[in-house]
C-alpha cells in the first residue's frame, strides 16, 4: 500500500485535485504499463491533458497498454487483462467448486459417449497445458460449457437435442472453442473497462444535481450493455461456432450435423417460448446461426476426415 500511495502521488502531480479513485487508476494502469514492457513516455503525456479527457483515454488504450491476443483460426484481436495462468487457475477452482455442489451422472453408457467425443475434440483443440477433464452433471437445463484450463461439464438436460454424437461433438467443440479463444478473460476485461470508464464518469459528473447523476450513469450502463456488452457476447458466440465447427470436423465429426443440431436446439426455443429481441440477447439468433454455419460450411468440409 506504501508503493501505490507513493506511485499514486508521483502520477498525480501532472493532475492538481485529483481524486483518490483517479489516483487508484493511474496507480493500476502504470502498473500494468511496467509489467507488460510498455515504455512510460506515452503514459506521461496523457497526464498533460484535462483530467478525464486523459483518463478515459487511458481507459480507451488499455487493449495495447496491457493485453492484446489473436484469436486462434479467425485472427480476431481482443483484449484480456488476465493472464493465461491466471485464467486457468480461476477455471480449476470454480470447476472442483461445481463437481462438490452440483449431482453428477454415473450412467456407463452416457459418461462413456461424453468420454470418447472430449477426447477427440480435445484432441485438435488449441489449447496448451490444458488438463482436460469430461464430466456429465445432472441438470434439465440444455447446456454446456468448458472452463479455462479444458475443464468442460455437460447437462444431461442437452442430451435429448443432440441426439448422437455428432450432435453431442457440435456442442463440445463449440464450447472448447471459448475456452481456446479465451472469451471468458476478454469478457471479464471487457467488464472491467466499462466498470472504469463508469466510476470516471461518475467523479465528471459529481457537481451536478442527484437526478442528472442518476439520468446520466443509467443512460451510460444501458448504452455500455446495448453498445458493447451484448454485442460483444453474440460475437464471441458466433465466433464460437465457427471455431468449434472447424474441431468437429478434424475430430472426424461430419459438420452437416452441426446444422441439423442448432435446428433442433431452434425448435427447442420456439417451444419454450424464446422471443427476446435480438437486441437484447447475449447468443446469435438461431436462424442466423444456422445461415452462418451453411456458409461456413465449404471450409469445414475442407477439415472434414471421416473416421
């Protein structure tokens, strides 16, 4: 604590008045500034400029100040200020957390089928020093995921949609996808930066009256969920399907029934009565999921060997 008053004074002499959140900051931003390499110069002048001009930018600039990775087979850039080993560390605890709080299912048969598609998909993905672990919990919910580090968990609740395993190995693939993307660490940087740029608005608008402060901090967190949150989930959920359609195939899964699975989830939908707008959801709308795969389809035949 020493260090980050002394550091938080330092900085805070190119801002005169500067609040204890802003100092905080600029604290963490050098910080993370250092540990990564990144040369001061560019850091320092940004203090020249008014107070929350220079800290937004900062807030702005985080992805190239801090953590900036390629998306393995699509070459999309994100930003995630956790690293690798940090990551896997947080998929490891939540996922032993889950295994002691959720039931999980014993049948032979199922956990066999869950088994021998992971180890296949598990196979092809691209994710180094992952401890791959397969479990079969038992929940209605039709879902799905895999934690940071290969710890995947499947509800017995998507079972009846997928169907076989190729409809078991669209799933799989799909959600090793995220993992291997490293949606979760660019989803919690994400929130982290809205979460800043937030509390800067907050101290901007401080002077003003209680009613423009709570007109101007709602209208922030619906544009920053509308503008950046949701649509940045429906990415990373395309993105995902993409990925995980390039697995199946290498894993010798035919991705043709990819297709005839997300029609089927689809169905599923419909008759649960899904009808939130597009523009609310966190995930693609089915139809358009299943018009991007068709189209990605001549590239995933490409992968295709048939076991």
């Amino acid at each position: 604590m020493a260090l980050c008053r002394c550091e938080g004074r330092r900085y805070g002499e190119g801002l005169p008045g500067a609040t204890a959140i802003e100092l905080a900051f600029l604290c963490c931003t050098a910080d993370l500034v250092r540990r990564r390499g990144v040369c001061l110069t560019w850091f320092m002048r940004m203090l020249q400029f008014r107070r929350f001009a220079a800290l937004t930018a900062l807030v702005a600039a985080l992805p190239i100040l801090t953590g900036c990775y390629t998306v393995p087979e699509t070459g999309r850039r994100d930003m995630a200020l956790l690293s690798s080993s940090e990551e896997m560390k947080m998929g490891f605890s939540e996922f032993e957390k889950m295994k002691k709080a959720e039931k999980i299912n014993k049948d032979p048969q199922i956990n066999a089928m869950v088994q021998r598609v992971g180890k296949r998909i598990a196979a092809v993905a691209e994710l180094p020093d992952a401890q791959w672990e397969f479990v079969v919990f038992e929940n209605d919910v039709p879902n799905a995921f895999c934690l940071p580090g290969g710890k995947i968990g499947i509800y017995t609740g998507i079972l009846p949609i997928t169907q076989s395993e190729e409809g078991l190995a669209t799933v799989m693939g799909h959600e090793v996808a995220h993992a291997v993307a490293r949606h979760g660490a660019a989803r919690i940087s994400r929130a982290m930066g809205v979460q800043m740029i937030g509390q800067i608005l907050g101290q901007a608008v401080a002077h003003k009256s209680q009613r423009a402060q709570v007109l101007t901090m709602q209208a922030y967190g619906l544009g920053a969920q509308l503008g950046s949150t949701l649509p940045h989930s429906r990415l990373q959920e395309s993105e995902a399907d993409h990925i995980g359609l390039l697995y199946m195939a290498r894993a010798g899964y035919d991705p043709q029934e990819a297709v005839a699975f997300w029609q089927r989830f689809a169905d599923y939908n419909r008759k649960a009565g899904g009808n939130t707008p597009w523009f609310l959801r966190t995930h693609p709308l089915d139809v358009k999921r299943v018009e991007r795969l068709q189209a990605l389809m001549p590239e995933a035949k490409r992968e295709y060997r048939p076991r």
